[in-house]
C-alpha cells in the first residue's frame, strides 16, 4: 500500500482526469439550444429523402421494414469526412451524463479531502512540531544508546562461548566398558 502523499497525488491525478473528461464530453456531446430570434447553428438532420428506409431484396421487393441505424447511417455519409466529432446527444441523456460526472467529480473531492485530513500535523503549529521532533530524535538517541549496549553485551557472550568450547575437549568413547556398564545394568534387573 503507497503512504498518503502517494494517494494523495494519484488522487489529485485521477481528479484532473475526470475533469478533463467531463469538460471533453460538455464540448464535443452537447446539444445544440434554440434561441428565439436567431438561426440554429445545429448539424442538419438528413432529409429523409436520402435516408434509405429499405433495401431492395434481389427482386426488387423491398424487406420487412425499415434498415436500423438507417438515420445514423445517412448522417455519417452525409458528414463524410467533414468532422470526427459524435452526434450530439438527446438533452435528457446528455443532463443525465452530467449529473453523473458531477457525482463522480464530487467523491473524488471528498476523497481527496479525507487524505488531507488525514495527514500529519494539520492539527498543529511549527513550534509544536519542532518540539515533538526532539523529542522522538532524544528518543531515538536513548533507544539507540540501549541497542548498542545490548550489541557489545551479545558479542562478549559470543566470545565467552566460543573460550568455552575451545576448551573442550574431545573425549573418546570407549565401546567395551559401555557395554559392561549397560550388561551390569540388564543382569541386575
């Protein structure tokens, strides 16, 4: 798990990403308004008449139906290659869309809120900071002080051990008075 400046950023990160996101989509996807007394600057629809509404089968009748898609079709030929940009979206769908990006833009906020929050030493003044980081340096100075004692102390011991079993010696075995000792054993039984 990354410490809380490292969520924090990724945090701050994946903020601006839905930002960027959402003002894309506001841009690109926004539907065109009416406003009285001027010219509607909205894409035409394609006239119906050039929108192929069946297809003839081999022997010129005509299928069940119109062809789906059969609009969306006719709008892409007719823009041809005059723009990359999607259709604008129905209003309803498009205020939906945006009632979602703002929800998700706030619980990103919020997330980003509870990570400041939790940070260290927003509760407190630089001077009472500084005093606390003596405090925890004379600490680890104390602690130090007792890990290094306990180091010498473990190296003796190591060295006392090792004149111990320097000294010792080896002592042959002898088999035959073992087992006289383990036969005197038995028989007394």
């Amino acid at each position: 798990m990354a410490d809380r400046l490292t969520q924090l950023q990724d945090a701050i990160d994946n903020q601006l990403t839905l930002m960027y996101a959402a003002v894309n989509y506001i841009r690109t996807r926004h539907p065109y308004g009416d406003i009285p007394g001027q010219p509607s600057q909205a894409p035409d629809p394609a006239p119906l008449s050039a929108v192929p509404q069946s297809l003839p089968n081999g022997d010129g009748s005509q299928p069940n139906g119109p062809v789906p898609g059969a609009k969306a079709i006719a709008l892409d030929q007719q823009q041809g290659s005059k723009t990359s940009t999607p259709p604008p979206e129905q209003p309803d769908n498009f205020n939906a869309s945006l009632h979602e990006l703002a929800r998700d833009l706030v619980l990103q906020e919020q997330q980003i809120e509870i990570l400041i929050n939790s940070l260290p030493g927003l509760g407190s003044s630089e001077p009472s900071q500084q005093r606390r980081m003596r405090e925890l340096e004379a600490e680890l100075r104390t602690v130090e002080g007792v890990r290094r004692k306990a180091e010498e102390e473990k190296e003796v011991m190591v060295n006392k051990l090792g004149d111990i079993l320097t000294r010792t010696q080896r002592v042959p075995r002898d088999t035959s008075m073992l087992q006289s000792h383990v036969h005197r054993h038995v028989t007394m039984s």
